[in-house]
C-alpha cells in the first residue's frame, strides 16, 4: 500500500476515516460515479434539513436549461447564493454537497441555489460554467419571484465548484454577468500550475496532486485557453466581490488557495483567509458532524449572514 502524504499531520479523527486516496483515471470515474451519487443520495437523505424549506427546479439555460435546487433559510426577502458542488469537474449532482448547502442556508439566513451543472470530460470547458452562469441570469433576472434580493447576490463553491464560483466572480465585475456582493470559496482548485503544496502531497488522503492534474486535463479539454478558464491565471483582479476562502492544512490545492487570497488582498479587495490545521481535502464531507466541520460551517453561515452589513 502506497504511503499517503502527510497522514501523521492529520487530527487522529480525521486520520481514522481518511485512509485512501483518490484515482481518477477514466476508468475509475466511470466505475466510480453511480456509487458516489448512491453514496450522496442516502447521506442527504438523512440530513436534518429543520428550518430549510428545499424544493428542486429548472432554469432556463441554452442547452435545455439547468437543474437546481433551493433551500430557503429565511422567508423574508434574503441574500441568493449560486452554490457550485465539489467533485473535480467529472463527477457529482445536487446531492453531492446537500448538507453544505442546507447548513448555509440555514445559518446563513440567506436562499442557496445549487448548480446541477454538466460534467467533464464529457463536457469540458466551458459547459460547466456556461451552466453555472445561466443559472446566476435567472436568479438575478427572476429575483421578485424567487424572493431574493438582487441587490445581494453572492457565489460560493466547494473544490471544482469553487474554481467555477471564482470564475462567475470574475465575469461578474468584467460585465458580462449580474452584479454580484460575495464569494465564499471553499478548498478552492484555482490554479493548474505547480505549487509546493501539490508537490508535496502527490499521494495524500482523499485528493492528491496526481489527481489535481487529471481534473484540470478532463475540464480543460483539448483546446481551452488556461487565462479564461483557470481563476488564477486571470490578468484582473481589481473589482472582484469580497471573498472568504477556506481550506485545508494536507491539500494539493492548499498554497493555490493561499495565493489567491494574498493576490485578492494585494489588488485592492477585501479577502479573509482561514486554513483548518490538521485537515485534508474534503474533511467537512468525510465528517460533517465533527467539531472541526462544524466550525467550518458557522464560519460560512455567518459570513453570509452578515452580506447586508458587507455593501
């Protein structure tokens, strides 16, 4: 069995559970994506959703629309946060980050509209984010019926989901889509290019940096230029919407995430950082209830929370 990076530096909670790594070979993801989605389905299931009203819906989108699905945390007129799931762009749907959704609504007081967005390598570049956009269009056009305020539209993501809620961000102060207040980007993947952190951890619990260069090949496809589609490599990043970014201590994408925040900070936008020690990719999933994920979702309930004290 193949040692995982930085597993001694993993809290003895999160080590006992956090056991393998990820392969994402083709085969791998082909084999792997009813299982997960089955995996999801039962663990959203079971999530106490008590004080969230969630209904599933479509929006209209170029390619027969979009599947989402709303938690409505507040009954008054409230934030909208467009919510990107985790899943290295080729695998996952709306169950995959259920409970991470539920828990921003709800502490949030705010409205969540997750992104059933396509698939990589099925549909690379840029399919996913054209789905992500649509769906931002509707939620901003459709404001009074959904009963968010417009003047308060946020993004947020988790690992892949957060590269394309970084990238929303950035079509959004370049014009080209509605104005967002907010970005919460959780364990982001912003970089394809080599970091410290992705050569230290190329066979690390739950993600590693092999399996970082594999998501990037199957999202990017054979002709995507690395300056549109990877958030980092953007030449802009005065006017972007103020950000929280969280990540992990044992990550490939943890130097990226890092790095994001100091350029954030250095172009003039407000960005707070929180890195969780002792923590690998996907933790908050892996454990939910642990006391280090339930830190991790107060952080981002009250941040959305306080969007109306950020304009």
């Amino acid at each position: 069995m193949i040692p995982l990076d930085g597993a001694a530096r993993l809290d003895p909670v999160l080590r006992a559970v956090a056991t393998t790594r990820t392969d994402f070979s083709l085969s791998a993801i082909g084999a792997m994506r009813e299982p997960f989605n089955e995996r999801r389905r039962a663990a959203a299931a079971q999530t106490d959703a008590q004080g969230v009203e969630i209904v599933d819906g479509h929006a209209p989108g170029e390619y027969g629309g979009v599947g989402v699905r709303i938690y409505r945390g507040a009954r008054a007129l409230a934030p909208a946060v467009i919510y990107c799931h985790a899943g290295g762009f080729a695998l996952g749907n709306l169950d995959t980050d259920h409970r991470h959704c539920v828990e921003l609504a709800r502490r949030g007081r705010c409205t969540v509209v997750s992104v059933d967005y396509r698939l990589a390598p099925e549909h690379p570049y840029p399919a996913a984010l054209d789905d992500a956009g649509a769906v931002l269009r509707w939620v901003a056009g459709d404001a009074a019926e959904l009963n968010v305020d417009a003047s308060r539209l946020a993004v947020a993501g988790s690992s892949a989901g957060a590269t394309l809620a970084a990238c929303l961000a950035h079509a959004s102060a370049a014009g080209t889509l509605p104005p967002i207040v907010f970005q919460l980007l959780h364990q982001p993947v912003l970089d394809d290019r080599e970091t410290a952190s992705k050569a230290q951890f190329c066979t690390s619990p739950a993600f590693d940096s092999e399996a970082a260069e594999l998501m990037w090949r199957y999202y990017l496809g054979p002709t995507a230029e690395s300056a549109v589609a990877v958030p980092a490599r953007h030449a802009q990043f005065a006017g972007l919407p103020q950000a929280l970014i969280t990540c992990a201590e044992v990550d490939p994408f943890r130097d990226e995430a890092v790095d994001y925040a100091l350029t954030l900070l250095r172009a003039g936008v407000s960005a707070e950082l929180h890195l969780f020690a002792r923590t690998c990719h996907g933790f908050d999933s892996l454990l939910p209830d642990w006391e280090t994920s339930q830190r991790l979702f107060a952080l981002h309930g009250q941040a959305l929370a306080d969007i109306p004290d950020n304009l």
